[in-house]
C-alpha cells in the first residue's frame, strides 16, 4: 500500500504554536482597598437579608427612592454610603 496521494500545493502544515496573549491594561482605576471592603460588606449584607443570590443581585444593582442612587455604588462611594443601605436593609427586615 502506499500513502495517499495529495494533490499539489495542498501539503499539511503542523498548526502554528498558540502564545499566550494579554489583555491591555484597563484604563479605568482599581478599587481602593476601602472601596473594596466596603462592598464586600454591602454584598454580605444584602446576602444575609436576601438569603439568595437573585433578589440580592436585583437589590444592589437597582436604583432605589430611598438612597436616590443604586446601594451597590453608594455603598462601594464611602463609610457613610455603606451606612445608609445597612440602615435600609435593617429597616427592610423590620417591615417584614
């Protein structure tokens, strides 16, 4: 038997070697480490009120009348931010 026979110019080249690539670097800033923590608490927070990702998600992420901002980033902003959604997710947990 012999090899297959292929046509001209249509030889099998091995696949050319993958390199790793990097992303270019974000122009926007990184979180402060006070920002950092300051949203790891609102997210346990809202965790422990909620009890379940969705409706803990849902409340962060959306505007609310009371704090006239979303909670996640008045609350990532400062101390007091943070603060004040502690505050309405106690008052939240009261009503309930």
């Amino acid at each position: 038997m012999s090899a297959p026979h292929s046509p001209e110019g249509s030889e099998v080249k091995p696949a050319a070697r993958r390199t790793m690539t990097f992303r270019k670097r974000s122009r926007t800033p990184l979180p402060t480490t006070e920002q950092s923590r300051r949203q790891s608490d609102v997210v346990r927070s809202a965790w422990r009120h909620f009890g379940e990702p969705g409706p803990a998600i849902a409340f962060l992420n959306t505007s609310h009348s009371a704090l006239e901002d979303q909670p996640l980033h008045l609350a990532i902003e400062s101390d007091e931010g943070l603060r004040r959604v502690e505050t309405l997710l106690d008052q939240m947990s009261l009503k309930a």
